[in-house]
C-alpha cells in the first residue's frame, strides 16, 4: 500500500481520501467479482500456491475433529442446565438439521468455487465487496472467539484429568475487572500457541496430527456413550434432583429446546471449516460433498447419543455447566471416580482438535481477505516451502491469545481498534496477539453466544447467497424478483420468531403463527413457479431449490431470536465497529487497487463466467 497514489502514503492523502469517502463507497461498496477471478489473478496474489493434498477422508476426519470438541464437550452442559434440560438431545437435533441444510450451501458454493475464502468469497462473488467484508469480519471474529471459548473449557477438563481445580489453581482472578472478563486462563493461551507452530508448518502434517487426535477422540466419544446408557438412569430424563425445578423430559418447554438449539448451533461452526480447505482438495466435485455434508450428519448422530447418555447419567439440574460428562463422575465414592479422568483426557484430545481445524480456517479466511485487498495484502502470502497462510495463522492465532486474556466485549473493542491500527500501520509487528487473549478473560457463556450470533449471520447470508446466485445472472435477468423474495421471506420469519418468543400463549399467538407460516409457503411457492433458475449447477447443486435454502433462512433467523438481548447488543457494537473499519480503511484500500489494475471488477459489471473457468474447475 505504498505505491505513489496510495491513500495511505501520508496523512495528507488519507485526509483526501477520507473527504472522497462517499464517492469512492458507490463504486466498491457493490462491486463484485468473477468465480474466474477468484480462482485465478485473486489467487495469485499469494505467490506460491497451497498445495492439494486433501481427500474425502482428510476433510471427514477434519469436520468431524472440528466439531465433535467444540460442541459437546463445551455446549451440552449449559444448554441442558439453563435452557432445554434432558430435551438437549432435541436441540442438538434441531441443530444437526439446520447445519446439514446450510453444509448443502455451502457445498454448492465450495465444488463451483474451489478457493479458501468459503463464506467470503461465496458472498463476494454475489452480493459484493461491503457484504462479503461484514461477513468475513464476523467470520475471523467467531473464530477467534470460539477458540478462545473452547481453549477455555479444555483448561477446565484437562484439570479434571489430572484430579486438580482450573477454577482455583490455574486461572488468575483480577479482582479490579467485572465478573464475567476477570479470570485469565494461561493455559489457554499456551495451547494457542503451540497449536499455531503446528498449524504453520503444513497443512498435510496437519491432517495427519488431526487423524491421529480424532481417532482417539472418537473412542473416548464411544466410552462415553457406552458408560452413560450403562450406568445412567432412565429416571433422570424426567425427574430433576431438586423438586423445586421444572421436571418432565421438557422442562422449559418448546423455547427451552430451541434456546439449547441456538446455543448448541456453536458445534457446527466446524464444517464451515473444511469448506475453507476446498482449494487444497485433489477433487473438489466429488470429495467436498462427501467431506462437508457426510461429516455434519455424522457428527449429528454422535452428539445426539452423547446428549443422551449424559442425560442419563444426572438429572439436569446437577450437570456441570463447565465439564458437564467428567463432572457426572467426580466425587463418585463407588469406584468409578475414574472414568471422570478419562473423560477429561478424551475430552482434551476433542478440544485440541477442534482447535486446530479451527485455526486452520480461519487462517485461510484472512489469506483470501487478504487477496481482496480490504486488508493489507501481507496476510494473503502463502510460504513457498510450507504451502500455508503463514503470515494469517501466526495473525490470527496470536490474536486469539489476546482474546483469551481479555474476552467478551472487552476483547472484541481491542481486536478491532488494534486491529485497525495493524491494518494501516504495522501489521507483522503485531501479527498474532489476539486469539490467546481472549481466552485469557471472558466468562465461556457470553463467548458462546457471541459465536452463536455470528454463525447463524452468516449462515443465513450463504443461503441468501445461494438462492440469489441460481435466479440472477447480473446483466442478464433482472435481480429485483430475487431480491424481493429474499426480503419478503426473511421479513416473515422475524414477525414468526418475535411472535413466538414475546406473544403470550393462547389462540391469537396461534393465530399469528398459523398466518406467518401461510404467508412464507405462499411467498415461496409463488417465488417456485413465477421465477425461473438462471443457471444449473455443472457439478453440484442444492436439491429442491428453492425450498431446502428458504428453510435454512428460515431456521437460522428462528434460532437467532432465541439469543439474549445483551448478545445482540454486543453483536450490533461490534458490526457497527466493522462499518468502521470499512470506512476508514477497507474501501480506499480497495479503491488504491482498483486504481492500480490490481482489482478490475467494478459495480453493476456484467459478470461472464467464462468457458476458460469452467474448463479450470472440470480440471482440478
């Protein structure tokens, strides 16, 4: 960014092109790229290429280590205790399902477009620059985030696998800092780091330490399985410890399930992932459905059952919000104290690999981020001898360690003011600081929902993204039926959520209900049969369209309502923050390669895919 007309190469300039703010937002803002483009002059801003070594197995093993850590060893306590009770196995359900139809999305997406970008580039090639940019801020921000929530909790079972207290001898207690942001977690912060070392080195050695780690994983999921339905008690599925308590299999009710759902929705943030891993396949048309959908309802089945047992083993009300199946054991006199140390030790194996695959995506988000030119191209390079993003994991993964010091609301104003300051001033002097700090402060529930809030956002806008790309080829049909479906369905399923989660019971509830879903099935069937696709998918595309997509706006939108205000609060802070960011930086970076030929597509271009890429992509 310091070529001769570059909005940065002194104070003078960047004062002139803040004053062109306006002008220069109507010809970014909206402009989008080519799948052509995406997969040959973007991708060659990395320099070298990242190689492809991956297969369907590599991307299996890679989803199911991303999720299974994630997801039951850090959701499943507090979604059963605070919200779904025993009907946990319900929301995990609910949950699956809603991932599996976004995995169809994102799958179309990943065979068509085989880079590293996933949502990013998805959104970018579809609704623009500014839309793919609050999209990929959310995306870096989830990650890094969901690092440090899980980097938490395996401080909390590796601690039960030794026999010793996190809470009293690990963790650090500021007595200066509110509840909720003043335990620093050290440990934490560690496993960051060396899972980064692990991370940079490459991306086959990486998926051989994920086998390894998943393997072991998945035979501690099955112990566990097979011990809950063992030594549980069917009692437990309806009958708290505590009479006090709601009992009954649902304990609060159809909201509880679908607030569990939302909660729990953070376990399957890892297949979105492996769909970042799509330009290191050998052959994305045929590996990338396989990995992406195979690995979502795999890993469904293994939660649903783990829920269960864990169900089985106490009644809702006694698990431990922090190390709900280990803690089913502690303190057992009957000479099965044991099993709460195994547990622990499986546990940290899951964790470690939902870390890893974690930082693996987000590494590639920023690479591709990086290619765009929103954010300096320093983080787009690829090592020529380790064929990774080197530069954004060693970024990003530091990042989480701050994160881990300082998590939540704290965390989230430092990442994006010092993350606007690497961006126009230093970025390889600060680059990894943040993931480890993270981790380091925040209280594991508002991490939870801050990650839930912005998976479910993007999920939602792939779906849109989806639906859009079939019906609208830009210059061709007109985008203004497509786009008025999309609004008109989204804006049905809010007035459902808000009915159902603030209208009191009774029949006008019912009745509002009943005409919210009347008038989303006769949006859509009207949308069906009035608007013909535009294009067909050559290799892969979502079945039943547009049914499957509408169905996955609809749950996402639905599972959002069940979030809490503040969530919401610290959400809308925090994207506005990214508003910031885009102004004060993102568009005149964009702009400067516009200027300079490096970036070519501009608003309201026709975008021709060409018969050169589709040749390229039958090729890979």
């Amino acid at each position: 960014m310091e070529a001769q007309h570059s909005s940065f190469s002194s104070l003078k300039a960047y004062l002139r092109a803040v004053a062109d703010t306006p002008n220069r937002l109507t010809r970014r803002a909206g402009s989008v790229s080519s799948p052509f483009e995406e997969t040959s002059r973007v991708r060659a801003r990395s320099g070298s290429d990242m190689k492809r070594t991956l297969r369907w197995h590599d991307l299996v093993c890679f989803g199911v280590g991303g999720m299974v850590g994630a997801g039951v060893f850090v959701t499943t306590g507090r979604a059963s205790r605070l919200y779904a009770g025993p009907a946990v196995v319900l929301s995990y359900a609910i949950a699956g399902f809603c991932a599996l139809l976004s995995a169809f999305c994102y799958t179309e997406f990943a065979v068509d477009l085989p880079v590293a970008g996933g949502a990013f580039s998805y959104i970018r090639v579809t609704f623009g620059e500014f839309a793919a940019f609050l999209t990929g801020a959310n995306l870096i921000v989830d990650y890094v985030l969901s690092n440090a929530a899980v980097a938490r909790s395996f401080t909390a079972y590796l601690g039960t696998a030794v026999g010793v207290s996190p809470g009293t001898n690990w963790r650090v207690t500021i007595s200066g800092l509110p509840k909720g942001f003043n335990e620093i977690d050290f440990v934490a912060v560690a496993v960051v780091l060396i899972l980064t070392l692990v991370i940079c080195y490459s991306t086959r050695e990486s998926s051989v330490v994920n086998m390894v780690l998943t393997s072991l994983h998945i035979l501690f999921v099955i112990f566990v399985i097979v011990i809950g339905f063992w030594r549980g008690e069917s009692k437990n599925f309806t009958e708290p410890a505590d009479s006090k308590h709601p009992g009954g299999f649902f304990p609060y009710g159809a909201p509880g399930v679908f607030n569990g759902a939302a909660m729990v929705y953070l376990s399957y943030i890892g297949y979105d992932a492996v769909s970042t891993m799509a330009e290191e396949v050998k052959n994305p048309m045929k590996d990338i459905p396989i990995g992406v959908s195979g690995s979502v309802m795999l890993v469904t089945i293994l939660y649903c059952l783990m829920a269960a047992s864990m169900s089985m083993l106490l009644p809702y009300d006694m698990i431990d919000t922090e190390a709900p199946f280990s803690g089913a054991f502690r303190g057992k006199s009957d000479g099965w104290r044991w099993v709460s140390n195994v547990i622990g030790v499986g546990a940290s194996f899951g964790i470690l690999t939902s870390m890893l695959v974690s930082m693996l995506g987000q590494a590639r988000y920023m690479c591709v981020i990086g290619r765009s030119c929103i954010v300096p191209p320093w983080f787009a390079r690829v090592h020529p001898k380790t064929s990774t993003p080197i530069n954004a994991s060693a970024f990003l993964d530091r990042s989480g360690s701050v994160s881990l010091l300082m998590e939540g609301g704290i965390a989230v104003i430092f990442i994006t003011f010092w993350s606007l300051a690497v961006l126009m001033y230093a970025p390889d002097l600060l680059s990894g600081i943040f993931t480890a700090a993270i981790a380091l402060f925040t209280d594991l529930n508002i991490l939870l929902n801050l990650v839930s809030i912005g998976t479910l956002f993007v999920f939602y806008m792939v779906a849109n993204a989806v639906i859009y790309r079939r019906y609208v080829s830009v210059g061709t049909t007109n985008p203004w039926p497509t786009l008025s479906f999309l609004y008109c369905f989204s804006l049905t399923s809010v007035v459902f959520t808000l009915v159902w989660q603030l209208a009191p019971p009774g029949k006008p509830k019912a009745f509002m209900l009943g005409a919210c879903t009347a008038g989303a099935f006769g949006v859509l069937l009207l949308f069906h049969y009035m608007v013909p696709q535009a294009r067909k998918p050559e290799f892969w595309g979502v079945p039943l369209m547009p049914w499957i997509p509408s169905i996955s706006i609809f749950l996402n939108i639905f599972l959002l309502g069940s979030l809490d205000k503040p969530s919401y609060m610290r959400f809308g802070f925090f994207s506005a923050l990214s508003v910031l960011v885009y102004v004060l930086y993102s568009v005149h970076a964009s702009f400067d390669a516009e200027e300079d030929g490096t970036l070519t597509q501009k608003n309201g271009e026709a975008v021709k895919e060409s018969t050169d890429y589709k040749d390229q992509n039958s090729k890979v």
